[in-house]
C-alpha cells in the first residue's frame, strides 16, 4: 500500500514541513496556493478571525500526514 507526502516550506516561516498537499492549509501567494505549518496557521486564525469574533478555521486532520495512492 503506497503513501504520499509532501516536503516543503512553511510559507510565513519558512519552516521545513512534510503535508498532504490536498489537505495542508495555505495562503494564496500570486495567486498560488502556498502551505502553511500549523504555528503560522495558528497565528493567522488568532490576527484574521479570532480578534474580529469570527470562529477559527480548523485544520484538516489529515493536514500534516502522509495521504494513501
């Protein structure tokens, strides 16, 4: 039974990470879709939506692990 993963950069921090690339959240970056690791999502929940009352989004539970193929 084969696994994926993904090996890439944090795009806030630059932080090496490994992520299912179908479930990682991102950020738009020139209109592609760039990872982020769980610290800077954290941070981006706390600045974007939590200070203006708006519920945090939540990370896929699959964010971060290897996807089966």
């Amino acid at each position: 039974m084969p696994f994926m993963f993904v090996i890439g950069c944090c795009v806030a921090c630059g932080a090496r990470i490994t992520f299912n690339p179908h479930c990682v959240p991102s950020l738009r970056v020139n209109g592609e879709r760039e990872p982020i690791c769980a610290s800077c999502h954290a941070r981006w929940n706390e600045i974007h939506r939590v200070s203006k009352g708006i519920a945090p989004e939540p990370i896929h539970p699959d964010a971060y692990e290897a996807e089966e193929v």
